[in-house]
C-alpha cells in the first residue's frame, strides 16, 4: 500500500523533489542475470531530457545516472537496483511568490490541504521531474521483457491537430523533437506550437504507445487486469487526464459488427483480422499489439494572469514567470512508453509465477 | 498482488463465477460500528439486476445477498464481511460449442491461452455476473463514506446519441430503465435500442459517475493518485475501453487559458468558478465534484455469424444464441457507481492513517 | 494491506465467526489445471476436527467444506477458490456473561478498546475456528507443492514433558489423538493431560514441522526470507507465543564450531553434515528438511476463577463454564503443517515468478 | 509483494551491498509535519556503528546518514523519505576466495542456488551492513511515535550467561559495549567474549526489546497481529533464529493458572496484576508494555577450518580470515529496537486508519 511505488513483482518506488538534492528510484524484483549497466539507462533519459527543443522546458538538467546497487559484474543480481539522479539545476530563485501563492490548476493546494506543508520549490514532488525515474526504471523493464518485445510512443494529437494514420511513420518519430509520426503534420505542428509558445500559452495533446511482440496470456481477470494496470500507469503520469484502450471511447458509437475482431488460424497460428480490441481481451493480451493512448492537459502555467488565492486566504492573480513547456504531452512520450514497458515486465514475472512459463 | 482483490484499507476481494453454485465477495479493513445490514446492500443489487427491462439480458437472478460475517448486532465489528449470493438461473443447457468455440471479442480465446482450461459456462469468470459483488460492496463503502457524500451516474452517450448537458436531470435517471439524465435524448435511445436489439445487433456507450462531497484532501501523489486508482478501478469493469477524469480526452483540444479553473475565497471557503480538472489536482482531491466517464464497448455477441477458430484450431463462423443484451453498457451505470465509491472508501481510510482526520 | 489475508502469489483470505452462520476462505493466485476435490481438503479437516478425543473441545461440527469456485470438472482454473464450511453447532445459551465480562487472557478485552464491539459469541472472529480455514488452504497448498514436498507436525512437548528425539517415529503421529511421536512419552502425556482435565486446568506445548523435499532457493533476502515469512504465520497461530528454526533459542548457547553445518559434495550433489540451521541460509532454502517449532500457551479458559472486569469497569471474578480444552496445543498441530504448506506454496510462486523454474 | 520492502503505512524499502557505493532505503507513508532532520537519526546509527569494540567487527565505518527527500524547512512532507550512507571502508582485497568457495553456514551457497548469481564482497546483499538502514528507518518511526513511546533493548543472554532479572538496569545498557542491564553480569560477558574472541570462536546470544506506552488496540486480528508482524520483522535481522513474545517457549511449561494475566480496575483505568502476555492479547496491543526476544546464532565466520564446497562443486576447508565478530548479538540490540519501532508506527497508522484515533 505504497503511495510511490507501482508494479507487484517487479516493482518500482520513486522518490525525489524538484529541487532536493537528487531524485531516484529503487526496482525490487528484477530477474537476476540480466546484463545492465548505465548505457542501457542513460539514452532513454537523454530521450525525455528537457531543453532539447524550443518547445519544452529550458531547465538543464544533465540526468546522469548512478546504479548504486543490485548490479555485480555488469548483470543484475536479483536484489534491489537502486538508481540516482542529482539534480544540478536547482536555478536560486526567490520562491517567495510561489511559497504563499497557489498556481492554479496545480497541485499546490491540493498538497497544502492534505498534508499542511509541501516543498513548493518547482513543484517539490508533484514535479514532472519525478518522470525521468520511470523512464530510468522502464529501461530496465525493456531488459526484462527482452529484444522479443518492441515499445513504441508517439504524439498523434497537438490540440486540434491530429495524424492521418495513413501516413504514420514510425522511424519519422525519434527523428523530431515533437515525436510527430506523420511528416504532413509535423510542420503543422511546429508552426501551432511555436504561435501557442510566442502568447505564453500552451496546448494538451494525445499520445500513442504501441507494444509489439507482447506473449500472450499476460494479465489476469478482473482486478488484475492487463489494461486496468496499464490504465493506472498512464493515468498516474502528470497531467494525462485520460486513457484509452483499443478503440478506446470511439467504441462507445459502434455495434458488435463494427467494432467485432475475427479470428482465423493460418498456418497453424491464430490470427485476427483487425484489432479493435487494442490487444487485451477480457484482461488478458491476446498477441496483438497493445494499443494504448492517453490525454494529457494544457499547462497551467501560461502568462495570462488567472485568479487565485493564496495560504493565508486572500484573493491573488497567479501568472507564471520564467521557464514556460508549451506542451508538456511532448515529454510525456518516452514516459508512456516507460510506463508500458513497467506494467508488461510486471505481468510477464506475475504470469510466470502462477502459470509457469 | 491479488488478481481478484481491489483496495488498500477498504479491500474487497470477489470470487464466483457465472454459472459456479455461488458468487461472493470479502470486504476487509471496514471501520467498526456502523450500522449495516441487507437493507443497506439489496436496493442497490436490485438496481442492477439483469432482466428489468428488454434493453438487457433475459437471465433472471433473485440476487438476493446474504451476509455470513463481519456484522454483530446491525452494526460492522472491523472484522472482515463475507456476502454471499446463490446462483438460481443456471439455465440447463448444452454448452458444448461454447466449450470449444471461442467467442470473438469475448475473453475465451485469451482465458484458454493463460491458464489451458477454463469454466466456459456463460462465461464463467469473466461474467460480467461478477459485477454484482462490486455492487454490494460499493452498498458498504456508501455507508463508510456517510451521507456527505453522493455518488451518481447516468449513461450519457448511447452509440451516436449523446445527451445535451442542458437538460441534464439526475432525477430522472432512476426513474427510466437506461439510466438517462436527459428527458429528450430518452425516446430517441429507446428507438435507437429497439431497432439494434430487433437486428441483433449491439452498441457501445459512455457513462459519467459523478461524487459530490468529496472532501479535500483524499488521494497521494504519484502512484497512490485518486484519479489513477480510479481509472484502474473503472477500467476493470467487464468491456470498458476507456477512463477519462473531469475534461478527459477533450482536454487534449484546450489552450491552457481554456482548461484553467480560477480560485476565489468566498465568504472563507474556497471556490473554483469551473472544474475542467473533475475534482482532482495533482492526484488528490480538491473538494469540487470528483467527475469521471468510462467508454463501454458493445457486446460482441451478436446474431450475425463472425469468423472464428475452436480450441482443436479450425476456423469455424461464430453467432450469439439465446440470451442477448443490446448495449451492455446499461447495467454499467450502478458498477461503475460502486467503484468510485469503493475507491473513495479506501482512500478516505488511507488518508485518515496517514494525516489523521 | 489486508488483515485477513497472507501469502502473496498463493494468497489466502478468511473470514467468518465461531457463531456466525459460516467461516469460509479465498485462495486466490492458485495454478491451473490442478486436480482438486472436496476429498483432497476434507481428510486434512477431519484430522483437526474437535471432539475427537476427551483432550479437545467438545464441540461438535461437521465441518464439511464446500468449493464454490475455482474448480472445474476437478481441475483448478488459476481463478478464486472460494471455500465454505457452516456452522452447525452453534450451541443454544445465553451468553450474557461474556457479553460483558472480559474473559481473562482471551482477546475480549483487546477487540474491544480497539473496535468499540465485538462478536462475542464463543470468543467470535478470534476463535480457534478460524484455523479450519487454514487447514483447507493448506490442502490446497500441498497439491500445488506436489507429491515431492512432504510436511509432517507433531507436538513435541506438553507442558513438562517432552520427546526423546531419539525415539521420533512419524508413523506414530497420526495413530493416537495427541499427535505425539513417542511411544514413550505417549502413555506420560496422557495421564498427565487427563490430570489437567479433571481439575479443570489447562497446559501449554510445543510443536514442530517439518517440511522434506523443498527445493532449494525459496525465500528471498532480507523481507521476504522463507523463515520470516514462515514466523509470520506460525505467529499468527492464535495462543502461540514463540517461534523458532532449526536450532532456534538453543543456537544463543551454541559456538560458531557447534552450530556449523559442514557441506560436502557426494555423488554430484551437495550434502550437509548437520541441520543446525533448519534447512534455511540467508532467508533462502538450502534443500535440506526445513524444521520450524512454536510454542503454544495454555488456554486462559480454566475453572479457576481469575480477577477480571466488565465492560462497563467493575471487578468480576471470571471462570470458564462449559467446553473446555485443556490443551490448545494439540489441535495446532494441522495448523501448524497447513500454514507451512501455505507459505512453501507461496514462496514456490514468488520464486517461479523473479527467477524462472 | 517486494522482497525488500516492509510495512505497510509506514513502508520501509532497503537497498545496497556490503561493498557497493552506497546502502539506502526510502520510507513511505510517514505522516506529514513531523520535525526531522538528520540530528534524530545519526545518533542511533552511531549506537549501531561497527568498531566500538573490541567484540564486534573491526570494519570502520563513519556512517553519516544524509536526507535526500521528503523533509522540507526541518519537517516531513508525506512524500518519501529517502536516505543514503556511502559506504568508505571497502577495504581493498582480493576475494578469489569467496568468490568461489561457499562459507559455511553464511547465505553463500542459498543466493548462489536461487540467482545464479551474487555479489560476493563482504557478503553483498546477505551482509549485516544493511541493518544500518532498519536502524536509520526506525529513528524516523520513533518520531512517528512520539515521546510517549519508549523503546529499549538489551542483550540478556551470551552463550550460556544469562542475566538475573532481579537486577536489571536499563540505565546501564548504553553505558557498556555490550547493552548488559545486569552490572554483575557484564564482568563475566567480558572474560567470556574475550575468551571466544581470542580464539577465533564464536557464539549465539538472546536480545530482549520492550515497548512502553503503546497505546491500547494496534494489531489487528488474525494475520495483521501486532505479534505476527513482530515476529517477521525480528526474524529477518540477520542471523536470528528464534521469536518470543511475552513468556514465549516458556509458556508451554505453564498452566492456565500460571500464565494468567488478572485484570482490575484501579483509579478508573484498567491494570493487570502481571504481563505474561508480554503486552498483546488476540493480536491487539494491551497497553501493557510489548515484550519480544529474539535469539541470534553464532555467527558462522570462525578461524576453524570448517568442510565445504566451492561454486564448482570440489571439497575445500574454509576459515575466516581478516575481520572478525564473536558476538553478532551484540550490534543487534539496536536493530530489534528499530524493527519494533517500525512495526508500532505501521500499526498506529494501520489502527488510525481503520478506526479513527
């Protein structure tokens, strides 16, 4: 009954403020022998690092890094792997704004209501910050689940701007700084994202994450669900305000027929016509690729003056100054992907736990 | 790391299966000395009986619930509450294709890939007859929860047919066998659902659950967040395809201006002038109506044959006979109720332990 | 979190009262495809059954278990085993007194400040009946452990009196109603408890288990050691007051040369010369013959009037009328083995789970 | 289901080698607006610390805790309390040795069988080393506590040489190297450790803990016992054997009448004439101070040759050579203390939870 940890067998707590001192994770659980070491970590992070583009946040932040333990000789042991991130740029500020004023639409007076403190320094841990350890864990996760299985994220939605899946372009996606799948769109892109970012606004977005190559018979009914987990994982990531499975919310308006995956063996293996389903049946993968997206919101922190109130009661106009994330959905890509990759590795250890191989 | 248990201070774990000799469910770490008794659990089963009305399954269960433990004297004693519910509508029948035809879009193909065998009898476990036991203890966490607080839900999208938020009216919603809110949108639904039961045919649909009362405060950051515990709780509802909270998936459209929820103190208390965010911020809640939607797909058991494989793996046309049910996301409205209210349950508990009162 | 459930991949969850109409249980994480039937959990319930001898209870119950889930054409199907047992003699009195009169030693005064009210029929949730429940589980337990794990308990000392290790003959164990394992001591343990019993008095005891042919690896370091989790259970055991492995207490007097187990490889396999450790190393089993042993203290219900209060604060003298059972220890013993096959069970799961076969 | 993570409010998860860079562990859970700053933990690590003696080992480690999050201004926040000691004296050496031959009685051969792997430096995982961080976790539990609880250990038993009861003082146990309540038994520790310690043995001891001031009602019946949950967490301190609480082993050479606790009602509050108990009745604190012992075996490191095996599966004679620690009991005084501190802060959060205050 943690409040920071997720998975069951492989298991991932993240701990960590904005501006503490470091951030960091501990995976308990990891199948020993597994090669590790920081080079199959580190590239992942550089993936979701921010200031890389104009169109996320400027912090710099170096995300180097450490494996303090659970790895001897270049493979795990079995025991808990402990990863280490210090932070470098914990930018002197003056938080005295921030300290006594609640930003709306963040979740500062939510935490102050609960707990009567909070470290408000950047977000202290509601930061988005605390993303960069899911991504370290789901680098391990990838090791675990193998070459076998393929993650893969993209955004497919700025604002009202989405793909035409007909042009969807994997190798296009980590080929821009948007993580844009469709080359038409892109330009279309950079050029809302760059008018959203000149008026101080931002904009929410829709990303994609697809598993290929995913065994089937991972998951388990009812509250044990492969998609149930899946839809917490996303869920929990900051912003995201909604998740979908499969055809997700467009199969509330089709019939059995439209929305009906046939089956047929070919060569001796069962094969679906469509997947409609999104992978997962009844709970349970089916071999499919498992298709998940979710929603993640506008910033709140824009430059347009918002009313607010502050700690002691008293009626403010909250604008936020300094670094802007016009679409905080950009970052959100490798985390989806990070988030998918923990929720599979956990379910293949619990599948083979009950079942066996 | 159940598979059949949700919950963490308020955990409920189900058991049964559709056509087994009994469903059921245990509900630990309820608070002591509150009044309970059937009275409290049966209205709301009887909401979500099958067979009211000729838009859901003909299978006519007495659902009559049975407490066997955990209540002394009318009142709950801390101790865990067994409930039990005989089957009585086992319809005796031949279910000898069902047993080596896997139904498309039913749970039959994966179940029989995880586990090599599975009661294929109506479904077995993965009978939506499981979500009779949600409801029952969704009846206690009401009672933990108290009468501050009021959960509610309405179907508000039938296929195409949504409803107009203008004419939203929660009174009308028991007062109609669809668990619509909107007086006009009702005969048009009725229509719609005659036509696609008299083809055989199925529809998907959308319902919105609605908790007023919520205090402040409930919910932890990261992975203990009211909205990702929600989303897991909603999502393992039989053929939910998609979980959103508050603006959801439209959020993804809105400028940060658009999406934003100022804040007022008035007359001491503070107040937002909307509620885009559905009630959470930061993964706790904020004290504004806790708001979420879930996609259901339709039924995949329609008249019209699909192709499908046996268990031997030969390719063989699949059709629903007997019992049909038109838009299963009817009975979906009650469930879906009791889940936010188990979480809720839960997380007031796990709030209390953590912060006190 | 749950306080009524243990085990994490085999996973058990009781519930139910002395009085209540029922006591039942929930396995669930139980593999599939497990021959299973009433005849393989019933023998295993008979053995701990009271009224069997003039040294136990003389309550009368059947306790004839039911499956009502998870079983399927005599097979397990990895969903929840749902067990049932009704209580059938719940004797007709008044219990007027213990309502409000703390019986001395027992858990009323506990339940009490702690709950605020209690089920206080035949001592209610913490009556030894709730250990039928365990014994089930652990049938079930022992057919997922398979014919290669043995578990074997005996008490091993009566209050005074214990064993010569050197006259230890298993055979003898089920062959008269004290579980004892020695011919000798036998005819003493009689006599001695028949004393106990004419003069209304109670004694404690010690038992041991055994469990051969566990593989060697279970367990996990640090919190999920084999022995910590099996010192849980044991523990939980009510009246039990001290657990121990292998040489346990004694091992405080020992020397490091007294206490080593020398290993030898013969014939290819690794041999231990001794078993001071009790078949455990670091939490994880060596695969030698796992020995655990917890004491058990005398039942506080005597003829012997003992200071005691009421609910409502007066001084009460309070003596125990009717049944009695002067030796608690005795009806451990199934208890004991049932809950080491619980947590084998569990731990050959978990270990199934991290590491692969 | 972690495998180093215990708790379940006040959540403790460890990490770290004997020789890696670091140990650490991230306590979740803990209530908000706590005072705590590195001040309230130091001081019991260095209670713990090695090389204080000459009776433990001589590994010289400073052991300076640092606070990595979770506080903020000197206070906790509710979010995760990470800590981090790097270790310094991994003293430069060849392990050849170790890295092949399994010592006897250590948890070598038991990781080696289970992972396939280990970190063999200074006993990696396996080592006491990561009792320093228990002790770390359990000085933030004492804060959770508060003044009003009071937890003391102390060594009650060497080898052969228990203490006489009658003279036990608790002020003497921090004013001599080996926590002896008893003046006239220190003396005979001494000659006796310096004896084992001058040739090369070792032996077993029994450390005793008690708890003052808990509150009435922890624990909770039947597998959330407060003594069950005390019994896994002192079973897994390194090297311990055997649990007792109150009277324990001794209780099975006890009657009814011996062992029973009379209560009356004295000044308007409830008092018990003797704690055979040892302070929890059914599972649920009495109020009555929490009595638990634990024996702890001779550690296996001796400089007498003792037959094992090396990885390869060839016969070897081992010794310890370098460090030495004749008596492991002694550095777990502080270690019992600090695992009881955490299982009465869990409780208390568990309790406040489920009840109210």
């Amino acid at each position: 009954m943690s409040y920071n940890t997720f998975g069951h067998m492989f298991r991932v707590t993240t701990w960590g403020e904005s501006h503490g001192p470091a951030i960091g994770c501990v995976i308990d659980g990891c199948p020993p022998r597994i090669p590790l070491d920081v080079g199959d970590i580190q590239p992942w992070l550089d993936r979701r690092r921010p200031g890389q583009s104009k169109f996320t946040t400027q912090r710099q932040e170096a995300d180097q890094v450490e494996i303090l333990s659970g790895v001897f000789e270049g493979q795990t042991t079995g025991t808990p792997i402990s990863l280490l991130i210090r932070n470098t740029d914990q930018r002197s500020r003056d938080y005295g704004d921030i300290a006594t004023r609640y930003r709306p639409g963040h979740a500062d007076v939510a935490y102050d209501t609960k707990y009567g403190i909070r470290d408000y320094r950047g977000g202290g841990r509601s930061s988005a910050r605390e993303t960069a350890m899911r991504v370290a864990a789901g680098a391990v996760a990838r090791k675990v689940l193998g070459a076998g299985v393929r993650i893969r994220g993209a955004m497919v939605q700025v604002g009202p701007h989405g793909i035409d899946r007909a042009r969807l372009d994997w190798d296009l996606v980590n080929a821009n700084p948007l993580f844009c799948p469709d080359a038409q769109a892109l330009p279309v892109w950079e050029d809302y994202l760059a008018d959203i970012r000149k008026k101080g606004s931002s904009i929410g977005a829709v990303i994609e994450v697809v598993a290929e190559g995913v065994p089937a018979g991972l998951g388990a009914p009812i509250y044990g669900k492969l998609d149930s987990d899946l839809a917490m994982a996303l869920m929990s990531i900051n912003a995201v305000k909604g998740v979908e499975i499969g055809e997700g919310f467009a199969a509330a308006s089709l019939t059995g027929e439209e929305n009906a995956d046939p089956m047929r063996m070919e060569e001796g293996r069962l094969r679906f016509a469509s997947n409609h389903a999104g992978g997962v049946l009844g709970g349970i993968s089916t071999g499919q690729p498992l298709v998940a997206r979710f929603a993640v919101k506008p910033t709140s922190s824009i430059l347009t003056p918002v009313p607010s109130v502050t700690r002691e009661g008293e009626n403010v106009d909250v604008m936020t100054k300094g670094r802007h994330d016009p679409c905080v959905g950009i970052r959100a890509v490798p985390v989806g992907e990070a988030m998918m990759a923990c929720v599979l590795a956990d379910h293949l250890l619990r599948h083979r736990g009950q079942v066996g191989s």
